[in-house]
C-alpha cells in the first residue's frame, strides 16, 4: 500500500531530491559540505514551518528551487558550512534530537 501525498508534499520531496542529485555532480572532496548543507536546510526549515501553512511554504520552495538553481551552476565548487551546521550534524549522527538546529 503506498502512501498518498499531496501535491505539496511531492513538490518537497522532488525538491529534495533534486539537491540530493546536485550533490553528486559536485568534486568528492566537497561532496560531504554540500550534503550537510542540504540535509540542514531541509531539516530545519521543515521544523520551523506548520505543515497547514501552506502559503510559508510554497513560498520556501520557490526560495529553494532559486537557491538550488545557483548551486547547480557548473562553476559552483564548495559551499560554506556553519560552526551551527557542524554541530547539528554530530548531535544528529551521536543519536541526538533532529528536529532542534
């Protein structure tokens, strides 16, 4: 039995979906940074949003789908990683919460 999803719930995961693609057309070297990146991203702005609050959300994808546009661009080779970034991940990967940035 599969899962019925809205048409926003698709659009999110199809958003994600297409950053988790750009993060293998990067160098291996920066592969991890930009997966960090992504993960972070989603992860708190998913947190921070009501799920009923349809208009904050359309509005964070058309802001992604642009944000994402950029990243995609050939001559994007690293990005920039937080101290806050960094953190979130070890408490997320040592089993901590991963719904607080």
């Amino acid at each position: 039995m599969s899962i019925r999803r809205s048409g926003l719930q698709r659009e999110v995961l199809a958003l994600y979906r297409r950053a988790l693609r750009m993060v293998h057309t990067k160098p291996p070297t920066t592969q991890p940074k930009f997966l960090l990146f992504v993960r972070y991203t989603f992860r708190t702005q998913a947190s921070s949003v009501s799920p009923r609050d349809v208009a904050v959300i359309e509005h964070l994808l058309r802001k992604g789908s642009r944000q994402l546009d950029g990243l995609e661009q050939t001559n994007v080779k690293d990005c920039w990683v937080s101290k806050e970034m960094e953190e979130w991940d070890r408490r997320t990967r040592a089993g901590g919460q991963i719904n607080s940035p």
